[in-house]
C-alpha cells in the first residue's frame, strides 16, 4: 500500500470512529485508527482530521469541561453524506453530528475513550459505544432488574463481544452515592443470571471513583451473621470472584490496566 492509499485508508477509519462515537478527541481517534496513542499517531492523527477539516467533512470545538481543553471533532453534513453512501450512517439516521458537539458532556466523552482504550486492546472484539447502545444499535439496549421492589432499567456504558458472550461495560468518571452502588449491585444480581452477559467491567476513568472496587467488594461479601439468604450469598461470591474486573484507565495514553480489588 502507497502513502496515497494509506492516506485514504486512514480518513475512512477516522470517519468511521465518528460514525460510531458521535464525537471524538484526537487522542480516542489516534488509538482507534493505529491501535495506541502517543506522540506519533496524535501527530498523524492531527494531520487527518486537518484534511478532513479543510475539505469541509469534519467540524470541531474546544472541550469546556476538559483540564487541558482537548480538540472535539464531528461530521458535517458532507461528512455523514459520505458515511452513508459507504455503509456506515450515524446512529438514529442524523444528518450531521453537530448537536452531539454541541452538547458533549465528560461521562459520554469518558465512554469514547474508555470505547477507544477496549477497541485498542481487544483488537478482534467488536465493540458499541454509548452512542450506538442509546440508538438501539447493540445486541442489548437496556436491562431491566428489580431493586428495592420496583422494575428499574439500566444501559450500559459501552459493550463489548467477547467470544462467550457480553462484556457490559461501567465508565467510572465520577464518586457514586450509596443510592447509586446499591442500584449496581441489585442489577448486577440479574446481569449473572442473564446469559448474554459474561463479564461486568468497572473502568475508573476519574480519580473520584478509584474505590469502586472496594466498594462493591464489601456489598458482595456476607459474614456468616449477615442476614442474607444462602442463594445470595453463593450468587455475590461467583459475582465477586470472576465475574467482574476493574479497570484504570490511563487518559493520555488510553490504555486499561486491572486493578486488584
């Protein structure tokens, strides 16, 4: 393959990454597109979405809510014509990604990159981004579990195919409230029991919610006095012991790295 076709490979693969994100930073295309993130595919990155800027299929905006107030980028109009005249048109049949640009928010940037860190590292996974789960795009929209004697819903955050099943992804970008855990480990109860679901992930994408898994640690162990019945207790062993894994995820390289819980 010559530079010029390698070129054009590349634009098609950034402009797929949006299709699938709604939005993205330089750094969740870079790591997408060449499967890592540092300074060589930021560059080469930066000099792609520049071509596709100047051409008019890109538009992009500053980060407010990011420290270092990353670069934003979506498709225009002639950038979502494109995609779906190649198979690839955005989620809920938009014409353009502006508002999703407009109105970026850190939990569905934190889902982007946390998307961008799994497709690098689990390079023969398939993978769906919050975006896709919320257009009905995935395999499993929504679960419905019970908490409290009411039928809730929860949507995962990212999902990903393994080759036994579903990976339903948790982004940890901020401190959960004891409301909120008690949710997560209610529905987690019928996320073992589904047979979709093979695997929870916890990625820790903030430095707020770096004790989740000593939170939910302490929710799925029961002392022999606790109260709970015997069934509960063996199902939040299986949960604690296999079932679900906890991540950190480097935010300037994109990398996801276990962490003992």
């Amino acid at each position: 393959m010559n530079k010029r076709e390698q070129g054009m490979l590349y634009r098609a693969l950034t402009l797929r990454a949006l299709a699938h994100l709604g939005y993205a930073t330089t750094r969740q295309i870079a790591k997408i597109v060449w499967r890592q993130c540092d300074g060589s595919t930021k560059k080469m990155a930066g000099r792609t979405l520049r071509w596709l800027h100047q051409r008019g299929y890109i538009v992009t905006k500053r980060d407010g809510d990011s420290v270092n107030g990353e670069q934003l980028t979506a498709v225009t109009a002639a950038g979502a014509e494109w995609l779906a005249k190649n198979g690839d048109p955005l989620p809920f049949g938009k014409a353009h990604a502006r508002d999703w640009l407009r109105h970026a928010h850190s939990h569905r940037t934190a889902c982007n990159s946390v998307y961008a860190a799994a497709a690098g590292l689990l390079s023969d996974t398939c993978a769906w981004s919050e975006l896709e789960i919320r257009a009905g795009l995935a395999p499993l929209r929504q679960l419905a579990y019970s908490h409290e004697g009411v039928v809730q819903g929860k949507v995962p955050d990212v999902l990903l195919q393994l080759t036994t099943g579903l990976a339903w992804v948790e982004v940890e970008n901020s401190w959960r409230s004891d409301k909120d855990l008690a949710k997560v480990v209610a529905s987690m109860r019928t996320m073992f029991v589904d047979k979709r679901i093979v695997q929870v992930y916890f990625v820790i994408t903030a430095p707020g919610a770096k004790t989740i898994g000593a939170r939910l640690r302490k929710a799925f162990t029961h002392d022999a006095e606790s109260g709970w019945p015997r069934q509960v207790k063996e199902l939040d062993s299986q949960i604690l012991h296999g079932f679900m894994k906890v991540f950190t995820l480097n935010t300037e390289t994109l990398e996801l790295s276990t962490v003992a819980f």
